[in-house]
C-alpha cells in the first residue's frame, strides 16, 4: 500500500498554493500538478511559474455567486467585463486574456473541470452557468502559456477540481435571499463506505433572480454527482454535471441613457438558454509508489438557445439629406404616412411590412428593402454541441545521473460535433427597447427574397461541423542542485475542423429568378482546415535562501480558429455575429509566446509576498473586423502583446489579517491595421491599447475575527479607465470609460455549532461604474423616443450637425450622425449597491 505522506499529501491537498485573499495564514508543503490530470507533481520550489490557488473554504467564505465572480473579487490579475449584462456570464481577464460565454470573443485562457477541457467545441466559448460551484475542492489559475494545458493556453489556465464523498464527508444546507428577489439555495452530502472503499458525493445549486436591469430575470439548476470506488493502488471515480439555465441579459445601453435611469436596458428580449449534461470517469493507478498512471474518458452535451432583440443598423447606416424640422427621411420614407415629428409603430411596422410583401419603383420592378424600413431585428440561434475524449498519461520519479527527476508523458483524443443554425426575423424598434416582430425573415430563399440596395440580404445560417483533435504531451523537471531544478515540457495539437453548409440557397447560380449575381461562391461555409504545432516550454526555479524561491520561465501556445470564426472570415460576405455567417476561407492559428520570471516567500515580520513579470506577444492575433454598422469578418491581424505584473503581499496577526493585490498590464497592439467602426475607418498604429483592459487594478482584503463566533470581512477592488471597442486607434470622444473602486462587506456568525448565519453587502457606497464599453448607433433622441432626429441634422459630422448631436442626446456627447441614428459610447454598468443574508446549516461530518 502505497500511503506515504507525499501521495497522502497529494490526495489532501492537490495543487496547494496559497489564496491570497481568503486563507492567509496557510503554511504548507505545496505540491503541484504540472497539467489537467493528477500526477505525482512537484512542489512549488520546483514548478517555474505562478499558480494561485483557491480552496473550498474560500469559495464558502467569498459567498459569491460564481467562480468568475470570486476571482474578480479576489486573484490577482483578474478583470471582469459585464459585457453580457448577466451575473453568471461574466468576461473573465486574466493578463489580457480572455475567457467569456459570448460568441465571437477571442478567447486565450483554457478551462478544466477534472480533466475535462470547458472551453466549448463551436466558439472556444465558457459558460460559466455550467459550472457547479459548491461541488468545487480546488481551483488553480497557472499564469502564461502553458503547453500543457493545450489549445488556448496563451495567457493562462484555470483548472477546477471537484469534492468526493471520501474527502467531503458529512451534508450542508444553504440559502440566501436579499437584493432584486435573488434566491440561492444549496444543498451537498459526502459519504464513505464502511469498508472505505467506495463513496459517494451529491450537490446541486438553485439560482433565481429579478436581475437589478430592466427585463433581466434569470434562473440556474445545477446538479453534481460522484461516485468513487478505490483499493490500495487503484482509484476510480465516476461523475456526472447537470446544468439548466435560462438567462437574460441585455448587454450594453447608450451612456446618455444610463446616465437618467441606471437600471435602463437599450433593446429586449436577450435571452439564452443552457442544457448542458457531462459525464466523466477518471482514474489513476500506482504501479509504484514512484509510478502513477492517470487518465479519463468523457462525454458532454451542451443545447444552447438565443433569442434576441437587436437594432437593424441597416436602417439607420445611411447618410442621406434632411429636409424640414420634422426629421422625415425624403428617399426612404416616401412610401410611409409619417407626417411630423412623432414616432408612430404602427406606421413604423406597416413600412416594414410593406417591403416584405414587396412594393414597384417608377419603372415596374419588385423591390423588397425591408432591411432598410425595418428598424429591428429578432435573432434567433440554436447550438447543439457534443464532444467525447479520452486522455491517459503516466508520472514517474526517478533519478538521472544520480539526480533526482521526475517526467510525464500523456496523449489523447477528443472529438466533437456541433450544429449551428440561426434564423433573423425582421421587426420595428418601439419605445422602451422592445422589438416587435413582423413574421417575415431574412433570407435568400425563392418565396421570400429580400432586397438592401439591390444586394441579397440573407442573415440565416445553418452549419454542420466536426472537430478531432490529437494531443502528445511530455515534460521533465530535473535537479541540476539541490536548489535549482529544470523543466522542460511540451505539447503537440494536431486540429482538423470540417464545416458542411446546410443552405442551399448559399449555392444558386443565375438560373434563378432571383437576384443570384450578387451571391460569390465564398458565401459557402464549407470547408476543411487543419492545424497541428509543438508549442515548447522551458524554465528555472532557484532557492537561493530559506522562504525565498525565485524563477524564469519561456513558454509558447496556440489557439486554432474554431469553426464559428472560419465560417465568418471572408471580407466578401461579412456576417453579423453571433447570429450570421458567411464563408470560410483559412485563417492561421494564434501563436503565443511567453517570458515571465518572479520571487515568491516569506519575508521579516512574516509578511508573504510574490512579485510575477510577464511578456506575451501573440503571432496571427485573430480579431472580429467591422466591415459595415453591424458586420464584419474573422481575420489575422498581425502582432499584439500583454505584459505587466502582478505584486501580492500579506500579513496575519492573531484576529486580523491584511492582503492585498495589485497589478499592472499593458495591452497592445504591435502591427498596424485598418479597422472600421461605426463612427469611420480607424487606423491602429503599433503601441494602441486594447479595448476593454486596464492598465491598474489594485485589490485590497481585510478580516477581523472578534472571537470564535462573529467574522467581519472587506475588499476592494479599484481600476483604471479602458478603451471601449470601437476606439481600437484610441483616439476620439467617447474612447474612453472612467476608472472605479468599489467597497464590499461581509459578515459571518456561527450562531450554534454547525449553523452560520451570513450576510453581505455589495457596492457599499452605491457606485455607478462600467466594465466594459462599445461605440455603437443610438437612434433615440434625448426623450427616448425613436426616430426624432433635430432640424439642421444633415449626416455629416459638421460643427453645427455635431452641436445639434450633442443638445439632442443631453449631457453624454455623441460622435456624429448618420442617418437617423448617432453614434455614442455604449457601456455595460456594474451593479448598484445590494444586500443579502442567508443561513448555513453543516452536520454529520466534518466541513
């Protein structure tokens, strides 16, 4: 029986590292797994990067809703954008990289929940929803790029690992209610055999809320279970996740209009629903207590719906003459009844189903334009992702000319089928937000085709895809002395992604009676594309005196396009995603390439701290390109870097203990490009930041334990401004979003032994701060209704039709008109100040 205290350790303690927030008195042997799968591992003077890492206890004590949200509150390093506009989706940063449930994101952090890659086979997407929270033990965040942990590896990994009945024994029962009618319950239980040899784990999560925007209610159902059964050299454990979620959130509003109601939301409905089912079995195996064989085998399913209420910016994208001070729009708008200055949707969905049933110019010919007089849009897409794998490697320790040594070697296979298709039905804008539908859609089929400036408008798309993908991976660490160890690792991906395109009305020819000139063959989403690199990684760790440890270490990564991004990348047939695609010529895969060195110890007075450095630069950056208002294009942009620090210091004293995070990052752009945006071509010079980063992020924690009982708890957490999209050449009004700080508190009181009695309070002072930003077209005039445009508005950008712009949306300043519509800073806020208090209940085994 191989129960020595390192494998004791490992089984207790997996990948330990202290979190720098929550647990900060921890001093222990910490013993890294250097890849998704357990191993034998090493310990933190021998690993050459950072790691932080996050206990269940952490995770108990944050009472945050979500793991995005509790790093966002407590690593360092870690960014949040509310770009969704929803808790549970949030954009996770970590050094510039990203990982976000929203199509059409790049996204450069990879995610595992026990081996199992999260990162979604159709986008690369995250879907942090699908994620169980109270079934987590551990959580590691490893910085850089990381050839082990495979494809999108560039800035970092996240790697998750679940509770067991055997080390989690006993139950708990959790609810909370407060703020905007948000409920959460809880409920796990953990039991053992009486022989110890099988166990047993359940834990599920109800999530219900209001939501504190305008039309936001959400709901999540979460349900983990685990079966485990082990001897004295084998382990298996059987798992399965559930995951139900229907979910509104309303993205980004104009800052004119969130400047007079926060709350406010800019169009509705934007749903999304999540099914999601993962089955996974892991098992490991000592041959010796010096060789350890791990590996696991899983099938996940994911179904995800969208339903959402968009804008038509065709309609408003032209620059055309007014004429009187009524606004009225002489070209388009001479088949309608408007008369004045009032917005009418009656008459507004009479026009826009007045194209659809088709009308005659001057000369006899059928025109149907509803994509220029219908001013909405009610997309719809439907997702239908499988993926299965299997992974195997082997630890071993030994020596090399009479050094100790440690290696791994592993391989596997995943597969993975997914099914987009998506359908836009074209609408009218009413006051509020609230698109109304006609009934009729945009496509290119003979029934109903559609005419925007003599150019088929077709916005449906239905794409079959298939993705295999091998993997070998190796690494060495080796003891040169006693104080200096050497790794050297490295991963080979070979990628292969196969598209079918399930509309054949993307194939007419000219023998139609449609107008079928204006359809190029490129509109196909067929194709084949594969991609295979070895991405190397060698570094150094150096324990030059007790309680200091320092490092160096080069890495490189990939990211291959995934079969969203190919079947949206030709500049011919621009698509507007996530909800429209349009052929798929061939783009390289993302390379990139890391030095990041640092310190990490104890220094006098008993104060932890590390210091991390870090350089990325990306090779073939691929980025979503705006071809007109509301489309664009996939592409390779050149080169673009990250590179920064992150400094952590704490300090525990008897019933109080301090810690703190700051971080420094500079995001860039390092090739020129040309870009568009809604308010004109942008030109990117070397050295442009991008969009959505900021520069500074400080962290601040403090606990106070009055006694055995009562736990009062505070962070901060305080950023810099950031570039909004739109704005990549930096330049102009409205690039930029102000920083923030924002204060929470929390509250902990163990009544009687076993019951906790909690509270929380976030946003302590009410802040109104946005995380994230867009130029984008609003069509409200400062009454909030659509349509009105001022007298002497032309389209231009002329001084007088500027000053006209910036009286009409109020104390925001927009950016130019075109058409009926302005250009403005688009922002998604950061929610207001709210409370919650909930009870927990622990009994029948040690928590």
């Amino acid at each position: 029986m191989f129960k020595n205290t390192k494998i004791n350790l490992l089984l207790a303690s997996l990948f330990s590292v202290t979190a720098y927030a929550a647990d900060l008195t921890t001093d222990k042997i910490e013993v890294i797994s250097a890849t998704p799968l357990p191993s034998i591992g090493l310990t933190l003077d021998q690993f050459p990067s950072t790691v932080q890492n996050v206990k269940t206890s952490d995770l108990k004590k944050s009472k945050t809703i979500d793991i995005g949200s509790f790093m966002n509150e407590n690593l360092a390093g870690v960014d949040v954008n509310e770009t969704q506009g929803n808790p549970i989706q949030p954009d996770v940063n970590y050094h510039g990289f990203t990982a976000s449930p929203l199509l059409g994101t790049p996204q450069g952090l990879s995610v595992y929940m026990d081996g199992v890659r999260m990162n979604q086979p159709f986008g690369d997407v995250v879907s942090w929803d699908l994620i169980p929270k109270n079934a987590i033990s551990s959580m590691q965040l490893y910085s850089g790029s990381n050839p082990l942990f495979g494809l999108n590896t560039l800035g970092g990994a996240l790697s998750i690992n679940t509770k067991d009945g055997r080390n989690n024994p006993g139950a708990a029962l959790q609810f909370s209610a407060g703020s905007w009618g948000r409920k959460i319950g809880e409920l796990e239980y953990g039991a053992v055999s009486e022989d110890n040899s099988k166990d047993f784990f359940i834990a599920g999560t109800w999530f219900d809320e209001d939501g504190w925007r305008d039309k936001s209610p959400s709901e999540n159902k979460q349900l983990f279970t685990k079966l485990g059964w082990r001897n004295d050299t084998t382990s298996l454990k059987l798992s399965y996740s559930f995951a139900n979620s229907d979910l509104n959130g309303n993205g980004l509003s104009p800052l004119s209009q969130l400047q007079k109601d926060y709350e406010s939301v800019f169009t509705y409905p934007d749903n999304t629903k999540n099914t999601s089912h993962l089955l996974n079995l892991n098992w490991d195996h000592y041959f010796t207590k010096n060789v350890m064989f791990a590996g696991n085998a899983y099938y996940r399913n994911i179904k995800t719906t969208t339903y959402n209420g968009d804008i038509n910016d065709e309609a408003f994208g032209d620059t055309v003459s007014w004429s009187g001070t009524t606004g009225q729009r002489n070209q388009d708008y001479s088949l309608s009844s408007y008369t004045g200055s009032a917005y009418n949707l009656q008459k507004q969905i009479d026009l826009c189903l007045a194209q659809n049933r088709g009308t005659y110019d001057s000369g006899g010919t059928l025109r149907r334009e509803a994509g220029e007089k219908c001013n909405g849009l009610i997309n719809r897409s439907r997702t239908n992702q499988e993926n299965a794998g299997i992974f195997a490697q082997v630890s071993v320790e030994n020596e090399i000319f009479k050094r100790p040594n440690s290696y791994i070697l592993g391989a596997g296979y995943d597969f993975s089928r997914s099914r987009f298709s998506k359908t836009a039905e074209y609408g009218s804008l009413a006051a509020g937000g609230s698109i109304v539908g006609s009934g009729y859609f945009a496509t290119e089929y003979r029934d109903k085709p559609q005419n925007l400036d003599d150019v088929l408008d077709a916005r449906d798309a239905n794409v079959k895809s298939l993705t295999n993908t091998w993997s070998l991976l190796g690494s060495d660490t080796i003891a040169l002395r006693d104080n200096l160890h050497l790794t050297a690792s490295g991963r080979y991906n070979y990628v292969r992604v196969k598209s079918a395109d399930q509309n054949v009305h993307h194939l007419m020819d000219d023998s139609t009676d449609l107008m079928t000139s204006n359809i190029d063959s490129d509109a196909s989403l067929s194709g084949n594309h594969t991609f295979a690199r070895f991405n190397p990684s060698v570094g150094l760790t150096l324990v030059p005196i007790d309680n200091l440890t320092t490092y160096a270490k080069y890495g490189e990564g990939s990211r291959a396009p995934t079969a969203m991004e190919l079947t949206c990348a030709n500049p011919n047939a621009p698509c507007s995603l996530p909800n429209a695609m349009a052929g798929d010529p061939s783009l390289k895969q993302v390379i990139s390439k890391t030095f990041e060195g640092g310190l990490r110890g104890k220094a006098v007075a008993g104060i932890t701290y590390n210091l991390n450095a870090y350089n990325t630069r990306l090779v073939n950056d691929i980025q979503f390109v705006s071809a007109s208002a509301s489309k664009g294009y996939f592409t390779n942009i050149g080169e673009t870097q990250r590179r920064g620090f992150d400094l952590t210091l704490s300090k525990a004293f008897d019933n109080f203990a301090l810690a703190g995070t700051y971080s420094y990052l500079e995001a860039t752009y390092e090739s020129p490009a040309t870009v568009n945006s809604i308010t004109g071509t942008r030109n990117i010079q070397k050295g442009d930041e991008i969009p959505g980063m900021p520069n500074n992020i400080l962290k601040l924690f403090a606990d106070y334990k009055f006694d055995d009982k009562l736990t009062l708890s505070a962070n901060t957490k305080s950023a810099t401004s950031i570039y909004v999209r739109g704005a990549e050449d930096n330049e102009g009004q409205g690039a930029k979003l102000p920083g923030y700080t924002v204060l929470n508190l929390a509250a902990d009181y163990k009544a009687v032994p076993g019951l906790t009695i909690f509270a929380n309070v976030l946003n302590v002072f009410d802040k109104a701060y946005y995380t994230a930003g867009a130029l984008g077209s609003n069509p409200y005039d400062s009454t909030g209704t659509p349509y009105i445009v001022p007298s002497s508005t032309t389209g231009s950008s002329s001084a007088a039709s500027q000053a006209t712009c910036n009286a009409s949306v109020g104390s925001v300043p927009c950016y130019g008109a075109s058409g009926k519509s302005y250009a403005e800073t688009f922002a998604a806020p950061g929610a207001p100040r709210a409370a919650w208090i909930g009870v927990r209940y622990e009994f029948g085994g040690k928590k």
